[in-house]
C-alpha cells in the first residue's frame, strides 16, 4: 500500500507539474502575441525615423528659394500689367489722338480696383456714357472670395470715392 500511495503522490505531482507547464506555455504564448503586436506598432513608427530629416531638407529647400526674388519679379510683372492696361485703353487706330474720357475712366477704375486687390472686375454699365466730371461707374468684383458690388467715382483721371459692399449683406 506505501508503493501505491507514493505511485499516486508521484502521479499528483505529475499532473500538477504538467498543469504549471501548460499555463506556463499559455503565458508565453500570450506574451509573445502582445510582443509581436508591439513589433507591428514599432514598424508603422519607425517610418517616422527619418521624419526630422525630410524635415529639415525641406527647410533648407525653402531658405534656397529667393522670396525677394519672386516678389520682386511679381512687382515688375504688375507693373508691366498697369502699363499693359493702360496701353490697351487706347485703341490702336487712333495713336495721334488722347484717349477718351470714357477710356480713361474705365482704365481707372479697372486699374485702382485691380491694386486694391479685386479680381474679375466688371463694370455694370458698359454701355454708359462716362463723360461726365465727376463720373460714377457701377462695379462688381471679387475680393477674398466674396462678391461685392457697388460704385466708384472718377474726378478728372484721378479716383475719388468708392462705395464698395459685399452682396451678402443685401440677403434678407
């Protein structure tokens, strides 16, 4: 009977040591399956290793492009669009003769507008006779993305009030 109860001790000690060996596999299993997802997660990361230098390549990029340049280029190309404008206000059959009263107020309020920063400037009555002194001329154009309408008055060649009003405050 000894003989059995230590087969049977050796036995339980068995059973117990194989069920710490299976929770202990389960657990590396476990640990190994939490590794590998933090490995995936330092892989997508590690692209950003080379983040500060692109960085810092397109910094010096950036201090290589000569911003003086390209707005001093920018300032001559508007001059030449003034000169341009002006040119064309005067039409080419009559090179002898001033321009008109109506091409200068035109060209005036067109040019003012276009320094002021507006963007397809129109001029509401095309048809009308500007003559007058002082001339009244009724625009629409668009600034910052708004729309705004209204009017600009021309004394001589020179601009002198402009009533200038978003159209969306005529919205009900």
């Amino acid at each position: 009977m000894a003989h059995f109860t230590h087969t049977l001790m050796e036995l339980a000690l068995l059973v117990v040591v194989c069920l710490l060996l299976g929770v202990a596999i389960a657990l590396l299993w476990l640990q190994r399956s939490r590794l590998s997802a933090v490995e995936e997660k330092l892989r997508e990361i590690g692209t950003l290793a080379f983040l500060p230098d692109r960085v810092q390549a397109l910094a010096k990029e950036l201090e290589a492009l000569a911003v003086d340049d390209v707005r001093a280029e920018l300032d001559q190309l508007h001059k030449d669009l003034v000169r341009l404008e002006d040119i064309v206000s005067v039409p080419a059959t009559a090179p002898a003769t001033p321009p008109s009263r109506d091409q200068v107020v035109r060209a005036a309020v067109t040019r003012y507008l276009r320094e002021e920063g507006f963007l397809s400037v129109v001029l509401m009555d095309e048809e009308s006779d500007f003559t007058a002194d002082p001339a009244v001329v009724q625009i629409s154009a668009l600034r910052n993305g708004v729309q705004m309408r209204g009017s600009v008055e021309v004394q001589g060649d020179m601009i002198g009030a402009v009533e200038l009003d978003p159209s969306y405050t005529s919205f009900p």
